[in-house]
C-alpha cells in the first residue's frame, strides 16, 4: 500500500531503458503535508514523459529513481540497476494519464467535476481501492500542460505537486 500512495504521491517520477520519443519533461516540487504537522515534507526533482513510459527522479532531499516502462514500475538500485516493483502495476496507467491529462483515460477511473478553480479540475475516484486511499484529486493544467495536481487522502494528509516545464515558453 505505501508503494501505491508514493506512486501516486510522486506522482507522480532515466533514460535506463533504450531510448524513445520524449513528449514532455519538466521539474516538480512535491509536498506532502501529514496531519498533526505544521509543516510538509518537500521533495524536488525532474520527470520524462515519453511515448512508452516514464522517468521520475527525486532529487532532494533524497536522490530516487522511478521508471515506468512497458507497464512495469521499476526503482533504481545503488549500482543504478533497475528493480521490478511488484504491485504497483494498477497505477502505471494513472499516473501517466495524469501527467498526460488524458481525459479519455481519466474518466474511465474517476468522476470528472469543474473545480472553482479555473483551468482545474475535481476528479473523484470510481475504483474502490483508488476511494480506499484517496478521497478525491484536483488537476489544474496551464498552456495545455499539467501545472498542479492535488492528492486529498482519506486520512486528511494530502499531497500538491507542482510542475514546470522550462523547456517551453510559457509560464505557470
């Protein structure tokens, strides 16, 4: 279950693989806010979205890799080797989905509402380990790109994830 919520958390996620086509890549800050906490715990790092999969890596405060290629999760170990994650393969389609807003995907595992927000989005989960975790998520996108996503958790932490992607030239 942890490696499901820090999927989705980081949400979110190197070139290991052969290369392919990069369709978008970028920068993200992550918080994640855990109730009872002041203060949240804030991960940078950068991502690679390409036709068949995705790079994700934390920078800071920890280095991690996270590769989602072929419809596997897999992490980097110490000698840089990747490192099947086992059951972690339902979210490979979301979390792609997202960083896509690929609304056709999406709408096949949540409810799609507008938010108050413009340009964002309320999406509440249809599947029922998804509603275990996650009471809902809201997806702002920005020149046609994902700009922020929000992961409520049924216990009261939730995560924002914020995106740049300083290869294009517009701005959040």
């Amino acid at each position: 279950m942890r490696l499901s919520v820090l999927l989705l958390s980081v949400l979110v996620f190197f070139p290991v693989f052969a290369s392919s086509v990069v369709t978008e890549q970028g920068t993200f800050s992550q918080e994640k806010h855990f109730k009872g906490f002041s203060k949240p715990f804030i991960s940078t790092g950068s991502f690679e979205l390409a036709e068949d999969g995705l790079t994700w890596q934390v920078e800071s405060p920890v280095k991690s890799t996270l590769l989602i290629k072929q419809g596997q999760v897999y992490t980097l170990n110490a000698q840089g080797e990747p490192q099947l994650q086992k059951g972690a393969e339902p979210y490979v389609n979301l979390l792609q989905a997202i960083l896509k807003h690929d609304e056709v995907a999406l709408a096949e595992q949540f409810t799609m509402a507008e938010h108050a927000e413009p340009g964002c989005q309320t999406l509440l989960p249809k599947d029922d380990l998804l509603k275990q975790l996650f009471s809902q998520f809201e997806l702002c996108v920005a020149a046609e790109q994902v700009s922020r996503v929000r992961l409520q958790e049924v216990n009261g932490n939730f995560t924002v994830l914020r995106f740049a992607y300083p290869h294009k030239e517009h701005k959040q």
